[in-house]
C-alpha cells in the first residue's frame, strides 16, 4: 500500500479521504507463474498496480510471439487501448514469476474520477507518462540500433536478465536470441 | 472558433464560462508556407488547434528527413513530449500551406486546469486521444506492411496526396519514393 501511495504522490498529493476512496475498490489478485492476467480477444476492463513480480505484454503472430512491453514492480500494467477503447485485447498479459497485484475495475475509477478533482488529474498524469512511454519506444524503434535498445534497457532494468527468459528479451528488442547474445558480449563483455 | 468548440463538446461538455476562459489564453497564428512553428532545440511550451493548414513533424538525421506525422484542420499540433517534459524538442514542425492557428501557452493551460476541473478532465481526454494515436502508429510500424500502413493513411486522409509532396509521404510511410508509387499503383490503380 505504501508503495501506491508515493506512486501517486511523485504525481499528485491526494488527501487520506482521496486515498482511502481508492483504497476501497482496490482487490488484490495472487497469480502464480505463467498465469495470464488478461487474454488475447478480452476487454481490458481494469488497471492494475504491481506490488510484486513481473509481466510480459506480447501477442502471437503466426504462431510467433512477439513482446511489446516487461512491466515491473511499483507500475501500472493495462492493455491501456482496450481500457480506453472497449475494444477487445489484441494482446496478452502473463506473469513471469509468482505476482501480486493490486486490480482497479474501470467502473471504479470512472466513479473516483467523478467525485474527486484530484483522482482525475491524476489520471490525466498518468495518461501523459504512458504516452512518454510509447513515444520512447516508437522512437526507439524508428531511431536507435538494437545495441542501443539493449543498452537503454539494461540502463532501465539492470536485474532484467536475471528474471526473464534471454529469447523474451530479444523478442522485444527485435533481434534474434543469437543476435542479442552477440550485442550482449560486445556491450557488457558478458555472456 | 466554433470549430474549436465542436471538438472540445465531443470529448467533455464545457459551459460557456470555462470555454470562454480558454478562449481568452488563445493567440491566432498565421504561418507561410513552409514557415515553422517549431524548431529543433526549442522547447515546446504550447498546444496549437489548426484552424487551416497542414503541419508536418519531422527530424534530419545525418541530413536525410523523416516524417514522423502529419496535422491537419481541426486538430492540435504539437511537440507533446517536449511540452509534458519541458526538454529540448528534436523535431521540427513546419506548415506545408498557409496556415491559422491558435496557440495556448503551457503557463496559461496549467493556471486553467487549476481552475477548472473539467478542463483538466479535458486535457486528460487529449492526453488519452495522443496515447492511442502513438500505440497505433508503433503497431504499424512492428506488425503492418508499407502497403497497409498506405492503405490506412489513404483511408484516413483521403485527399492528402493532394495537399501534402509524395517523398514526404514516403519518408511517413519508412518506404523509397519509388516503393510509394508501385504500392499505390498497387493499391489504387492510379500513378
């Protein structure tokens, strides 16, 4: 709990009325490895705040799985499209180590956003840094090589190839496993 | 103006105080041809609805160009990132038409939001609309081919090879010039 609160106060200083309010539609939701948190063709229908663990945001191609996103403790993990939208997940989201989350339905939040001022700013900073997000990823994409990917990445998430599968990583980088075991020695001078 | 008020009204109904509030923080802009409105290096410390025109956004690396977007009427332009971060914008935006525009300055938009929550909610609603629009642009660029990406930019903009020069059509599209005119005889049978 304490790890939300200073979430949301880096964003917006919430009174305890405010807080304790989202407190109240909060659930918290266990999920064991390899467990989807949301599957491919369903709304997304809630945000939900990573107290522990760590998720994978991918979908299959032609049998081929492709990862777009890693989301990791003290964030927000959403198909956010789908929760905006209505529109069906076109994604996964699967938890990579046993996980504990905490679920807000979006009816909830709609309520909160209504009654509170300040629980719809809030909302609002939180759609501005998901769009910083994607901005970066798409400009990573346009712009940078694989080994600066890779290297932003492990800037990020230093523990990253400790916790998930080296081919998830290359999958999100967009390289092959043998290719990014290559970039991996050159950059670090490990392997 | 009643352009404006048409597309704030489809996302939060504002009375006619709070819209006249905004209206007195908006400056018109008139801009040549080919004029721009933002530079390499500046930060972006405003949010611009067109009222006429055409802005393309796009950077130079190593002096080639690429087009990132494209703005049209009735839309907002901007460096978004720049204006949430308040960093240096590494792109340029430039009217390809006369244009008319009116800017609202960071400093006045933020004394708004304080003011009114529902222009937060508002700005909320726009920071949601941009973080849909980028997650589309960078699932097009991971899953779509050149030729659909044409196909949902022509359905989209039906008349923008009329308004906007082919090889920026192109440089959008990550595709040659010569590749542009193949798919589109491809896809349309014209030339």
């Amino acid at each position: 709990m304490q790890a939300i609160r200073s979430y949301f106060d880096k964003l917006v200083k919430l009174n305890d009325l405010e807080f304790a309010e989202i407190v109240r539609v909060m659930k918290k939701v266990s999920l064991s490895k390899k467990e989807f948190l949301l599957n491919e063709g369903e709304v997304c229908d809630f945000v939900a705040f990573i107290e522990k663990g760590v998720f994978r945001y991918h979908h299959e191609i032609e049998g081929e799985e492709k990862v777009i996103a890693f989301f990791f403790e003290r964030e927000f993990v959403s198909n956010y499209r789908s929760f905006l939208t209505g529109q069906p997940s076109e994604y996964y989201i699967q938890a990579l180590e046993e996980s504990e989350i905490w679920i807000i339905r979006k009816a909830d939040l709609m309520r909160l956003y209504d009654k509170f001022p300040k629980i719809d700013r809030l909302g609002r900073f939180i759609a501005e840094r998901l769009f910083l997000a994607v901005t970066a990823r798409l400009d990573s994409f346009l712009f940078s090589s694989p080994e600066d990917r890779f290297q932003s990445l492990i800037k990020q998430n230093p523990a990253l190839f400790e916790r998930v599968p080296q081919y998830m990583i290359a999958s999100f980088l967009g390289v092959t496993p043998e290719s990014l075991s290559r970039i991996r020695t050159r950059v670090t001078g490990n392997y």
